[in-house]
C-alpha cells in the first residue's frame, strides 16, 4: 500500500501526542503545582494540535472564510510556538541529566545543586517560565521572518561554450509560496513588484502556489498577471497543487499568461543564443494524475540543438535522471531549507540537497528555501528568497 497524506497525518498527529505526553511531564508539572492548573495548561497547549486537525478537515472540504481562516491562524501560530518549546526542553534535558548523573557519580553536590542542573523545584519551576519565555521570543521573531519581503539571492551558473549573447541571461526563481488561509494576494503583490525591479529574462515559479482550491484562491494568484520577463514566465506544479485538484490550478495559471511545462519544453533564443527550458510535474504527481509522471528525458523529447538546457522541477530529488537526461542546470524547490530550526536538521535525513547551489556530476542543482512559507507563519535560520540566476561562460 502507497504511502499517502492521509498515513502521514496519522503519522503526523501520533508523533505530536508523543510529544505532548513529554512536554506535559517534563515541562508542565514544573509550570504548576496542582494538578487542575497542569490540566489547564496541557489543555491548552494541546489546542493548536487539535486546531490543526480541524483546519486541515476543513481544506479538504473545500471550507474557507473567516472561521477557517481564524482556526488556521490559531493552529499554526500555536504549532509553531510548541515546536521551539519543545526544543528547548528536549536541549535542557539532553544538557541537565547527563550532566546530574555525571556529577551525582563523581559526589560533586555542589555541581548538583547549581543552576540548571538543580533538581529542586522552585529551580525546575523557573526554567519553565524561562523556557516559554525563550519559545515566545523565537516565535516572533520566526513570524517577523516570515513576512518580511524576502531578500534577493544572487547566483552565477558558469556553463561552457556560452555564447556572447547569453553572457548576463537571467533566470529569476521563486517558489513555494504556499498562498492558503494565512497568506494572501498581498504577499504575492510585494513578491511581484520585486521580481519587476530585477528585469528577467526568464521567471521561473516552482511550484507549491497555492494551500487550497482554486474556487478559494484564484483570485489571490491574480498579482502573476502582472510579472514582466522579457523572454518568458514557466510554472512547474508542485506536490500542494495535488492536494487541491491540480488539473483546476494548472488551468488557473495558464489564464495569469505564465506556461505550463509538464513534461515539456520551450526554446528561448536571444541573438545566437538558444536556452531550453523544460519542465517537470512534482515526483509524487502520477499518485493523484496518473499521466503525470515526472520524466526529464520526456521533456526533452524533440528539443532543437540548444546551448544551455534548463530543468525546473519542484523536487530537488530528480536530478539524477536530469543529469542522466543531459541537463546542464536543475532549478528547484520544495525543502523550505528546513524553514525552522532545529527541523532543517531534520528535513535533510529525507532530502539530501536541502537548499543553495550544489554540484551532482555535470549539472549545477539549486535549491530554494522558498518564498513564502508553509504551516506555521515562521521561518527561522532557513530566510526565504527571490533567487536571481545569472549565466556566464566557464
């Protein structure tokens, strides 16, 4: 049996019960003496979870408006602030009872009773509100990353042979902007208008638009009407189009003037310069739109003689078949480059290539840690980026 979004919501949902189960003994019981306010509290900060839950129930109903809207705010924000909490706690454990048991062996008392390795409880009860005081403090500082205008990444790509007439072509990337219930058109406006003032040859959007059906959100992706490139805007589907009926979003993007390349390909030529841009659907489409199925051979099929080949695909995880295939440059997206820490520690033990500019063979790999953001409205060391890609000869 696949493994689908619905096991990984179970997996998801059980991993966060696990947690909870911990934060309350190692963290609440020290918030509260008594056991009704530690029940408030674990209550409480169990709410977002459930918030999730029914958030996530509500976009695969096809909900939207104020209400969901509100509970997707509440879910995430929640989310996002348990996710630091936790951290820290698991760090002060990790720190505190190895350190106990070390100086406990070696009879240091004195060692034992200082700060934080103390086990007394009014020690244990101020590291608490130490803790949550820390978990806040990242919070905002997550969400201020977030929602600022995200920086632009400059990134040369050295290709042999390049004609005179490509030296300085630009690509401007951006990706996984994931507009739903708590980002909307103005982000995209601000994104669009610092793409503008780049001047690109070619607009590159890789995937992961949208968090939601196009019934909902159409109008907010309207900004992408307004994107200037001199030769052409190309939009590869990422795995979230799938979630909300992707045939319907392709459709949508079309009608802002960007191409779609599904296995498919375009020749942009500037003077005697030829560049191919080929397209991928998302590695796990075929699951929801069977002929779907990514292949970078495929689209390059009937290619003319080109100097520069150009592979977008929203996964970083094709560029093995890209190289095989005879690309010269992947652009990708999808990792967020972990978007908070600690998880880009962990995001990286299921995508090799997490995020920037990486060498496999003879193709130059990109990956963007994304525009916009997805489930929590944070970011933490993992900045969002507009990248702008400029072609040299090696």
């Amino acid at each position: 049996m696949p493994f689908t979004r619905f096991h990984f919501l179970h997996l998801f949902f059980a991993s966060i019960l696990m947690g909870m189960v911990y934060l309350h003994y190692r963290y609440v019981r020290f918030l509260w003496p008594g056991w009704k306010g530690r029940l408030l509290i674990s209550l409480v900060l169990f709410s977002p979870v459930l918030a999730v839950f029914l958030s996530f129930s509500a976009q695969l109903r096809g909900k939207s408006g104020l209400g969901p809207e509100f509970l997707a705010w509440y879910a995430y924000l929640g989310l996002g602030f348990l996710s630091f909490l936790f951290f820290l706690v698991v760090l002060r454990d990790g720190i505190g009872m190895p350190c106990r048991f070390f100086f406990k062996i070696a009879g240091n008392s004195e060692a034992l009773a200082a700060v934080p390795f103390s086990n007394h409880v009014l020690v244990r009860h101020h590291m608490a509100y130490t803790l949550t005081l820390v978990a806040l403090v990242l919070s905002l500082v997550g969400i201020y990353k977030a929602h600022k205008l995200p920086d632009v990444r400059e990134q040369t790509l050295f290709v042999r042979d390049l004609p005179e007439d490509l030296q300085g072509f630009s690509i401007v990337q951006i990706s996984d902007i994931h507009l739903g219930p708590t980002l909307k058109k103005p982000f995209l406006e601000k994104i669009v208008r610092r793409v503008n003032e780049l001047k690109p040859d070619v607009v590159a959007l890789t995937g992961d638009l949208v968090d939601g059906y196009v019934e909902h959100l159409e109008g907010d992706i309207k900004p992408l009407e307004n994107i200037r490139s001199t030769y052409g805007n190309y939009f590869v589907t990422g795995n979230h189009e799938y979630y909300f009926r992707a045939l319907e979003w392709i459709d949508a993007v079309k009608r802002t003037g960007f191409t779609v390349l599904l296995n498919s390909h375009d020749l942009v030529e500037k003077g005697a310069g030829r560049v191919v841009v080929a397209g991928v659907p998302d590695l796990k489409a075929a699951r929801f739109v069977p002929s779907h199925r990514s292949d970078p051979a495929a689209a390059l099929a009937g290619a003319p003689e080109s100097h520069v080949k150009i592979l977008l695909s929203h996964q970083p995880l094709t560029v093995e078949q890209a190289e095989r295939a005879g690309y010269h440059i992947q652009i990708s997206g999808h990792t967020h480059g972990g978007q908070m820490f600690p998880w880009n520690h962990v995001v990286v033990l299921n995508q090799p290539f997490l995020a920037g500019f990486y060498r496999y063979q003879e193709l130059q790999l990109y990956v963007s840690r994304g525009t916009g953001y997805w489930g929590p409205p944070m970011r933490l060391f993992a900045p969002s980026e507009i990248t702008r890609f400029v072609l040299r000869k090696a």
